[in-house]
C-alpha cells in the first residue's frame, strides 16, 4: 500500500521528490494504519502526530501499548520509510487521522533511527515469508513538510486547511480493496482451474460396460454442483473488477478536478464488494480443495500454501463483516433521502431504492415469470435482486426504529450488504458478457456458439445464487413455490450445460503450469505421473537418505528401537533373525 497511498496522497510537489526515491527502492516503504488497538477504524487510532509549531516539526508518539503499529507488511526488517496514520494534533485540537511520511532506519547502514522500536511480530498463518511488523515511536520528529499534503495542508504558522471531503483519508483503503476484488477472482479462477482439471480426469466409481472406464468425476451431479458454480462466480467477479476498476479510475479523475460526488458510491461498493468477494473466493478455494479428494491435502496440489495466504484478505483492509455496515448504512440513508424526496438522483446501482417510495405498491410486487425460460430473461432475474435487496433495506429501516443502537442491527446488516453485492455482480455479469460477446450485426455460427457457451456460465451463476438464497425471496411471497421449484431445475440444467465446456473455460483464465504449481491441475492432464515425479524429487526421497534408499538417523533412532536396544520392551526383540524379509 506504500506506492499507492504515496500517489494519491501526496501534493505534487511532494511527488516529485519522494515519488522517484520510492519507485527506485531507495525508499523501501510500508503502510502503518493498523495498531494493535485499532485497526481500520481511522477515527479511533491512537498515535500522535503533534505540531511543534516553534521549530516547524511533527512529533510522532505511541501514547500507549495498545497504539503500537502492528500487522504493517515489510516493517519488520525491511522498510527504511512507513506511510503512518495518526492523529493531527495542533495547539491541542485534535483533526483526525492523517498520513505522515517517517523515516524508519537509516539509508546508511539500516539502524533503526532514534526513538523508533521496531520488531518482526512473529510466527502467523500464510505469507511466512512477509516480515509483519511492530513499531512503536518515542517522540520522533519529522519535518512538518512530511505530512502528506495532496488534500489537506498544514501552514508555517500551524494553519490547518480541511480536505474538500473528509473521507478522501480512506483513499489508501479504497485502492486497495479495489484490487482485492480482482485478487479474489484470480484466486478463485486458480483454484477452480486445478479441480476441474483434476475432476475431468480423475475417474471413479461406475463402470460403462461399452469402454470399461470408470465415470469422470466432474460427470457426478454432485461434484458439479461444487465446481461448476465456482468457476461462473470467478467469472462474476472478474466482471465485477473491471465495473470497479471503471469506476475507482473516474473517481481519479474526478477528485484531481476537485470533484468527489463519486466517493460515496466507490468507498461503499468497494467496501461491499471487497467483502462479499473474498469471502466468496476463501470459501470457493477450500471447496475446490476438497473436491480433489485425499490428494487435495498434499502440497503437491498446489492448493494448500495460496489458499492459505488468500485467507487473511477477508480480514485486512476492512474485516468483512465490518464493512457490510458500511454498505448497509448508505444504503438506508438513501431510503430515507428518497422517502424526503422521490426525485433525487441516485446512481445506477442504487436506482432500485426508488420504488419503496410508492410502499404498498412495493408489497404487492411479485416475480413475473410464468414458466422455467423466464427465468433466462435478465430483466426478470433483475427485478427479483433488486426486490429482495429493497425489501431488506425496508425492514433495515423498521428494525432501527425498534432497536436499541446500531449494533443491535448487525445481521440486518450483513443480509442487506450481501443482497445488495449479489444484485451488482449479476447486473455486471450479464452487461459484460453483452458487451464483449453480443456486439455482431451478422454473428456468425461460431459467434452465436460462444455466445450461447458463455451464457450458460450467467445463467449458472445465477440460478445458483437464487437457488443459495431461495428464502429470501419465498419469505415476502415474491417468488411462489411453483418458481422456487423452476430455479431449482434451472439450476440442474445449467450445470448440465456448462459441463462439456467446463475444462475449456477453465483454459481460458490463461494460468500456466508454472504458475499453477500443481501436479493435479496441469494443463497436459498428466496428474497422477506429475504427482509420482514431485513425489521422486522430495527431499526425504533424494537428499535425506543414502544409496540404498535408507533414511538418515536409521543407525541412531529406528535400529535401536527395531532390535529392542530401547524403550520398555528392551531385550524381549530377537532382531535380525526374527524376520526372512
């Protein structure tokens, strides 16, 4: 996050004297928000940032244990600068968090620089390799020119100058959580490629009598409906990067002209997407690891270390089910605008919130599908999200009147965050699909084939979205059962039309064998003379025994033990002659 923070952060002339030494590794920079008190919740960090004004310095302290940084990636041993989050302090007034760059260690010889206590925090889950560090500052001074000065500025005189928008601190947050969503679907792609290579070669349990071969089992129904649903949400989120990425790089744009009436949208839907998304991939990654069977705990499988690492995105940058309040928040404070005013301007994704205006009107609605090949037809699958997310909001609104405070509303929260995010990627799926697969006046045969083959993947994941969240859309009556049970058959059809492209679309993500990793999911389909020959090159199997295969320690540990030379059944073994082998 250093690079990124630093870019969006800093004035322009700042940029043009650090930018340089950081992009060049002269600066080997880190980002310390996080301490071990607080985390993404930038009003409640603890360390300091205090203005002195008389020798034009800021004075950085960690007031207490619970301020110290920690968590920060590269801290540990690495990082000679940190992108440090504190609390802007000027003649005893508090302005908030703000972000000051701070020399760590020395350019000459690596030290740590005075009044700066650095340490590794240690052993974690993933990303062993990444030195997460502690810092803790006593009193270091810093020039007052370090204070990231792109949106709000601090004077000679000590003047504070308030950014035009108060949320533009969480930048650094935003880009990052961008970038997850991307990282979600790559991550998803990965381990949906090895399971259902894996799948379609791996054969198991009934016999066609005709060729003597065993079923493939990505053929099982219910090996499908683990897999093939995975692969159409890697592609949902892929199209769900691009709308974000869209979207954050206009919000660049924007805020460089002094426009920010698109940050509301991009904090909250990166916030909702980078929740759902993450979660959705570390869940899709370890059920696509099972489906690999025993193998799928080998390391082997290429599996096990990504998936591990992947793991913490559901925490860092925004805890999950942190951020669904966020989105659950602006999306009940637009109801309650529009229930003040009807005609506002909503943005695309919100527009649905209109029509809790009109609430008996809403009560009433119902899905309009009058047989299963409704269910195809986007607008019909549309206007079911989009109830059901309106529908929540609604009873969000009537569950604050009757509560106590706003943490009483969580799992209102997360229902609403989710149903919402659900809506947004279906509607980014299918214009996506749209867009890049139905734009020939005079398709030609092969065109209409894809076109219908990447369909399938929509319709699968759309079918299993509905069918995931079947009561939702049972418990206000919108959906009858009769329709119920066709987005249950929809979804059974879908699986058996994704199938014979399955291995297909899983080639098209473009991983290579080396990036994958795996002895499973290659793209030759050699898996079981791939795992024999990673099982030839393990070190226990070439480096740790001797020319007869025997492992080391053998004279010092087993033969003891084999010949009864220890333990309590000392002198009761007869070794060597007890055995013909």
């Amino acid at each position: 996050m250093f690079l990124p923070v630093l870019r969006s952060q800093a004035s322009d002339e700042q940029l043009k004297v650090w930018g340089p030494q950081a992009e060049n590794y002269h600066y080997i920079g880190c980002y310390a928000q996080t301490e071990l008190g607080h985390g993404s919740n930038l009003s409640r960090l603890e360390t300091t940032a205090t203005l002195d004004i008389e020798r034009d310095q800021w004075v950085i302290n960690s007031p207490t244990q619970s301020s110290a940084k920690f968590w920060i990636g590269t801290l540990g041993k690495i990082a000679n600068h940190a992108i440090v989050q504190a609390k802007l302090i000027i003649n005893g007034k508090d302005y908030g968090a703000h972000p000051f760059l701070v020399p760590l260690r020395s350019l000459r010889d690596h030290t740590p620089l005075p009044g700066v206590v650095i340490k590794d925090q240690g052993p974690k889950q993933g990303a062993i390799s990444m030195d997460n560090g502690y810092a803790r500052f006593n009193n270091v001074r810093i020039p007052r020119e370090n204070m990231l000065m792109r949106f709000s500025q601090v004077s000679r005189e000590g003047v504070y100058s308030k950014p035009i928008h108060a949320k533009l601190a969480y930048g650094g947050m935003t880009a990052v959580r961008t970038t997850l969503i991307n990282h979600s679907a790559l991550s998803m792609a990965r381990a949906v490629t090895i399971a259902t290579r894996y799948c379609a070669v791996r054969r198991q349990g009934n016999v066609n009598l005709a060729t003597d071969l065993e079923t493939q089992v990505l053929d099982y129904p219910s090996v499908q409906y683990r897999i093939l649903p995975l692969l159409s949400h890697a592609f949902a989120t892929i199209f769900s990067g691009y709308w974000m990425n869209d979207m954050y790089a206009q919000y660049n744009a924007n805020i460089s002209k002094g426009d920010t009436s698109l940050l509301k949208d991009v904090h909250v839907y990166s916030s909702g997407l980078k929740s759902y998304c993450t979660k959705l991939a570390a869940d899709g990654i370890e059920e696509a690891r099972r489906c690999l069977g025993g193998h799928g705990y080998s390391l082997f499988s290429g599996m096990i270390d990504f998936h591990r690492q992947f793991l913490a995105t559901v925490t860092y940058e925004g805890e999950n089910a942190l951020l669904t309040q966020q989105v659950s928040r602006y999306l009940l404070k637009l109801y309650k605008d529009v229930l003040r005013n009807p005609n506002m301007h909503l943005s695309p994704p919100s527009k649905y919130i209109l029509s809790l205006f009109h609430h008996n009107l809403f009560t009433n609605q119902r899905c309009e599908a009058r047989s299963i090949r409704d269910f195809y037809q986007p607008a019909v699958v549309l206007l079911a999200f989009q109830h059901r997310a309106a529908r929540l909001i609604y009873e969000l609104a009537e569950a604050e009147k009757a509560s106590s405070g706003w943490s009483d509303l969580n799992l209102e929260c997360m229902r609403l965050s989710k149903a919402h995010v659900q809506y947004i990627m279906i509607e980014n799926f299918y214009n996506g699909i749209e867009k890049r697969f139905n734009n020939h006046t005079n398709p030609t045969i092969d065109q209409q084939n894809l076109l219908t083959a990447v369909r399938s993947v929509y319709h699968l994941h759309v079918f299993y979205t509905m069918e995931t969240e079947l009561s939702e859309f049972l418990e206000d009556e919108y959906f009858s059962p009769a329709q119920a049970q066709w987005v249950r058959q929809g979804l059974k059809d879908a699986l058996k039309a994704v199938r014979p492209n399955a291995v297909g679309f899983s080639d098209c993500f473009g991983f290579t064998d080396k990036f994958l990793n795996s002895a499973l999911g290659s793209y030759d389909g050699r898996a079981y003379e791939r795992l024999a020959a990673m099982t030839e090159r393990e070190p226990l199997n070439k480096d740790l025994t001797d020319k007869n295969g025997v492992i080391w320690g053998y004279e010092e540990y087993l033969k003891p033990l084999i010949y009864g030379q220890v333990g309590p059944y000392m002198g009761k073994a007869t070794g060597a002659g007890s055995s013909k082998l």
